[in-house]
C-alpha cells in the first residue's frame, strides 16, 4: 500500500516538468513584466479615471441590454458574419 502512494505521489510531479516550456522569448518576458507590474500595483496611473453620470447610466444600460439576447450552444460557420435580415 506504502509504495503505491509513494509511486502515485512520484507521477504527481511529472506533468509539472513537461509543462516548462524552457526559455522565455523576449516577447514573452516583457509581457511577463508588464503583467507583474500590473497585478502589483506598481505602475497605476496618477491621473484618476473618472466618468460623468451620464456617462455611468449608459454604460450600465449597455451591459443590461447585453442580457437581451441569449447565448448560443455554439456559433455555426454559416452564419458567421451575415446580418439579420440579408
């Protein structure tokens, strides 16, 4: 029993290894850096980013009238790009 939970623990590991995708590439490492920097908090704006009222009121009726249409099982090659109505 003792070496089969010590095998199964052993194979946890493996996925981890194949997942190291070796060496960063330059794009990957900025990107990374930038990300860091976001999610610390680290390079935030000075300036505040405010709204008006009105500017408020119609964002949120915009994300309401987003729940007006259901979404689909999945979205069909057919009738990709084609408007109501053509």
């Amino acid at each position: 029993m003792k070496l089969i939970l010590l095998c199964s623990l052993g194979l946890l590991s493996l996925p981890a290894h194949a997942l190291d995708p070796g060496p960063s590439s330059p794009q990957q490492q900025e990107t990374e850096g930038w990300l860091t920097l976001q999610s610390r908090n680290q390079a935030a704006s000075h300036t505040p980013q405010t709204a008006s009222a009105a500017e408020r009121e119609k964002a949120m009726a915009r994300f309401l009238k987003s729940f007006e249409h259901e979404i689909p099982d999945f979205y069909g090659q057919d009738t990709a790009g084609t408007v109501e109505g053509n």
